[in-house]
C-alpha cells in the first residue's frame, strides 16, 4: 500500500501561522525529526519551511514536524490548533477558498460535501458529516491512515471555525471517540448556535 499523504494546503497555513506566532527559526526546528532523505522536500529558508499548497507530501515528512509540535505544545496540538484555525481559516474563506466557503456556506452543504473536500486534502479515510439536530452535527472520519493528533484537531478546529464564518458564533467541539486512543474512527460532535 502507497503511503498516505496530505495535500500542502493542509499543512502549508499551519506552517505559516506557526513562522508568524513563534518564529522563522523556531519553525525551521520542525524538521529536526524528519528523514535525512525527505529533507530536500522543505527549505527552512522560506515562509512555512517552502511546503507548496498544491503538492502533495508523504506523511513520513510531515508526521515528524507534527510529533515535535504536539511535543512543544502538549495536549496532542490541541490548544496550538484552535488558536491558529482562529487566524487561518478567516483569513483561507475570504482568500483562496472564497469560491468553495460559498458553496458550503450552510450546515447541510458543508455535510453534503465534506466527503469532497477531504479527498482534496488526504489520500486515505472518508469523512461523513450528519447534521443530526438543530444545532448539532457529527464528523466521523474513518479509515484514515495517514492520522495524526494534530491534523485531528486541526480538522476538528477548522470545522468549528468554518461553522463560526457561517455565522454561529457560539459552538463547542465534543471529540468523542480517536484512533490515537484506540477508537476505530474519529467522531466529534459540533453543537452551534448563532
């Protein structure tokens, strides 16, 4: 089996964010961790180690600058995650994703077509979304190989934040279930109101 990978896109903002917040150097020490034979896919001279938005990177790259956040950071990058969504994904919804916020715009639409937009981001797991109630919705992702802690809740943040862009400024985020701690599945529940 190919090994998983991610989407630049994916990672590339958090990169940005984390040069902004801690530094270019502080940065640079993400790739402490990664395979002398991946290093010549970053460059620690450039806005978020050079990683490209449009290319796609094996997790063996990526995985390691994760580990060494959640390390720095604790609580598996949770805190790190919803504070840089907080920045990122205003900023992503008014950029280059203005096209594709608008066409999710609403809870039902963004369930409808999260499946799409995951494959635009990873190459393994599926994700569902059911808006099971007024004012509450669950994300499963399943068979996702290329999981990380981190990117679960960068994923788990981003929904919460494109959720807020719609206009429901009070949510929480309820992650009931994660491989990481042995679950088959990663399920979070969003409740939200305006």
């Amino acid at each position: 089996m190919d090994e998983p990978r991610i989407k630049g896109a994916a990672v590339r903002e958090l990169l940005l964010w984390y040069d902004g917040k801690y530094g270019r150097e502080e940065t640079a020490r993400l790739v402490e961790r990664v395979p002398p034979a991946l290093l010549g896919m970053v460059d620690v001279s450039r806005p978020g180690l050079g990683i490209l938005g449009a290319s796609w990177y094996p997790t063996s790259l990526t995985h390691p600058m994760l580990d060494r956040i959640a390390a720095e950071h604790g609580h598996e990058g949770r805190d790190l995650a919803r504070d840089a969504n907080h920045d990122v994904v205003p900023r992503m919804i008014r950029g280059i994703y203005r096209m594709a916020f608008r066409a999710v715009a609403t809870p039902e639409l963004y369930a409808r077509h999260v499946s799409r937009l995951w494959r635009r981001m990873h190459t393994t797991g599926e994700r569902t979304m059911q808006v099971r109630a007024e004012g509450e919705a669950l994300s499963v992702v399943s068979g996702w190989a290329g999981h990380h802690p981190v990117l679960c809740w960068v994923t788990i943040y981003t929904m919460a934040y494109v959720f807020e862009a719609m206009g429901y400024k009070h949510w929480s985020v309820d992650r009931v279930a994660c491989v990481g701690h042995g679950a088959p599945q990663c399920e979070t529940i969003l409740r939200y109101r305006t």
